[in-house]
C-alpha cells in the first residue's frame, strides 16, 4: 500500500511538458546590397568643373574664345570637325573638340603638337608648336685658340673676322658667353670649390695617397677666368660689329683654313643681313610636362646648358662640365629649344612650321668651331717648319 500511494503521487505529479523558449535573435549587421557586374556601363555622368578654375567658370567669354580658335585652325589646316560627337555640355564640349582636333592633327603632322593656351591676357586659344630637336649635340665656342692666335700676332685679319663673328653671336643673338653668370662658368665655379677643398686637405696632409689630387686644378680654373674676362674685353669692343661687313668683304685668304673661314664668314653676313635683330631667345619655348606640378629649376635643361663660349676643348675641367651636362640630361624633363609656336587667335593665311633662322644658326656653329681648329692647327704646322 505504501508503494501504491507513492506511485500516485508520481503520477499526480506529472505536468504538461514545457518547451524551451527559443533565445532571442541577435541583431545582423546591415549590409549594402552587392552590386550588379558592369552597371557603371548603364549611367552617364555630366562633366564637372572645379570651381576654382577661373579659365572654366566664366563659360561665355572661354567658349567664345576657345571656338573662334578652332575656326581659325581648322580653316588654316583644312579639317572638319564631327559636331555629332560633340557634347553640348559645359566644359565636356571643350574638351571632346579638343581630343577631336589632336586626332586630326596627328593624322596629318606626327611632328607638331595642338595644345590649349590661357594666361592673364590671352583667354582659352589653341596654339601649335613644332619643336626643332637639337638631340645630343653641344654647341660649344672655344676662346682660347683665337686668343693663342692674336698672342701671337698670327693671321690678324683672321683674328678680327672671328672677334666680330664673336661680337655679333654673343651681343646680337645672344649666344652665352664664357664669363660670370653663364651655366658653364656656374659649372666650373662649383668644381673649383671642390677642387679647392681637395687640394687644401692635400697640402695639409689630412687625406689618403690615394685620394689626393695630383694637381691644383682650382689654381687652372681661376686662370681661365681671367683670360676669358680679357678675351671677352676684346671681343666687347663697339667696332667689332661696326665693321663685321666690312672686314669680312676685304679678307683675302692666304690658306685653306682661312678660305673656310671666309666662307663661314660669308655665312655670317647673310644671316646677319636676313636677321639684323634675331636672337637665340626668340623662339626658345619652356614647358612642363605636368602643368599640375610645381616648376623646378633642379633639373631644367636650359639653351645655356648646350649653347655658350667655353675657354678650351682639351682639358679636364670642360669634361667634368659635359659629363655635368650629360647627367641633367638623364634626369631632365624639360629642355629649352627652339619651337615654332603658332597663336589661333586670329585667322591666319600660311602655317608657321619651320625655323628658318636656327636652321641656319646652328649648323654654322659647328662649321664656325671647325674652321677656327682647322686654323690653329694651320698654324702650329707653319710654326713648326720655321
């Protein structure tokens, strides 16, 4: 009986079984719905400007400007434009004419380039440029054979053709001379101070045998400066350039080095005539290659750097100088040379594409040089077989 109570009482004490409850859903993080493959290619966006971009704000005056050029260009070249391709939007139907008229261009002249001008007096214009390349060449003048010659009183009226040849390319079209300010000089400055320090610490014993200058090359350097100021005093002189015709139309050759000199010369009186106030800086155009960074000097190739009066070709001193050069050159992205620069800011009846004056410049530079080596080296036979 007891048991039988017990296993009521089991029994009446059984309840409905109770689920769990289920725990409360922790919060997911939203997410942005994953994009659809290439849907940027159903949108179109309108072009915008910046608003600190003074040449674009102003929309009237710079499209006016910037199509009236295009007429011009595209009258002066004999091209037609796609209108249909042309956005009419603001600035976007700029910059689609522009990329147009580039292609244009290219298909007919590799050689010259369309860019889009602005400064504080000209408005949005196109312009062209075609560059005359001078390559790797260095046009160097050297003084001190001509100063040899007049030391000692060889060919005097040679010497004076060549001292009003010198007058008029320094003075007239401007041709750097060997003298304080120049590149070469700066050059050759800064290798004096160091050869300066080198041979200072030699004398005093504070370097090594083996890296102790042999020579006092700061002592050499200072002696070319000095030359070169008396040479450039002589070439300075007013009658130099007074008498450049007439002193090359009375010389008489008396050697084949002095026939070439003369028809250098002769050369020299025509450019002079053609161009009587045409200098070097003329059409020298300076640019950068990034317009949005900020112009730096450090590595600019200027005209100075490869066309200038130098005292001498054979020393150490003008190598350290061109391997100077050939340094700036490797790490140059700017280079100063003639360009034949064309304004579309008024129609124009003939494309002006060439350099008749450089053109004749340079390649008479380099005869010039050859005819005054060709000249010492005249001489220094002549003196031998005395």
């Amino acid at each position: 009986m007891e048991r039988s109570k017990q296993r009521r009482r089991i029994r009446l004490s059984n309840q409905p079984v109770t689920r769990r409850a289920r725990s409360a859903r922790s919060a997911q993080p939203q997410r942005t719905p994953e994009p659809i493959a290439n849907g940027f290619l159903n949108h179109s966006f309108q072009a915008v400007a910046a608003e600190n971009q003074d040449g674009l704000t102003n929309r009237g005056s710079t499209e006016n400007s910037f199509f009236a050029s295009v007429d011009y260009f595209t009258q002066l070249h004999g091209l037609t434009l796609d209108e249909s391709k042309i956005s009419d939007t603001y600035p976007l139907n700029i910059h689609q004419t522009y990329q147009q008229l580039v292609n244009l261009l290219h298909k007919k002249r590799h050689d010259m380039t369309l860019v889009i001008v602005q400064d504080e007096v000209t408005p949005p214009t196109l312009a062209t440029y075609v560059r005359h390349e001078m390559g790797m060449t260095i046009y160097f003048i050297p003084l001190r054979p001509v100063w040899d010659l007049i030391e000692a009183k060889a060919c005097p009226a040679a010497t004076n053709v060549l001292l009003s040849i010198f007058h008029y390319l320094n003075r007239v079209v401007n041709v750097p001379g060997f003298k304080e300010g120049s590149y070469v000089h700066y050059e050759m400055e800064a290798i004096a101070d160091n050869y300066d320090q080198d041979w200072q610490d030699h004398v005093a014993g504070s370097e090594s045998e083996d890296d102790s200058p042999d020579y006092d090359y700061g002592k050499d350097i200072a002696e070319q400066f000095r030359l070169g100021d008396a040479m450039h005093t002589l070439i300075d002189l007013p009658d130099n350039l007074t008498q450049l015709i007439s002193r090359i139309e009375s010389f008489t050759p008396a050697s084949k080095a002095e026939e070439q000199l003369k028809e250098v010369a002769d050369r020299v009186v025509s450019l002079y005539q053609q161009y009587p106030e045409r200098t070097i800086w003329d059409n020298l155009l300076r640019y950068n290659i990034d317009p949005t960074e900020e112009e730096s000097d450090e590595y600019e190739i200027g005209h100075d750097h490869y066309l200038s009066f130098v005292w001498n070709f054979n020393d150490y001193i003008l190598e350290s100088v061109i391997e100077s050069i050939n340094h700036n050159l490797q790490n140059s992205c700017e280079f100063d040379e003639p360009t034949a620069f064309q304004l579309f800011n008024q129609p124009h009846t003939e494309v002006y594409d060439t350099l008749p004056f450089e053109s004749l410049l340079f390649p008479l530079l380099c005869d010039l040089v050859d005819s005054i080596n060709d000249l010492t080296t005249d001489y220094e036979k002549r003196k031998q077989q005395l």
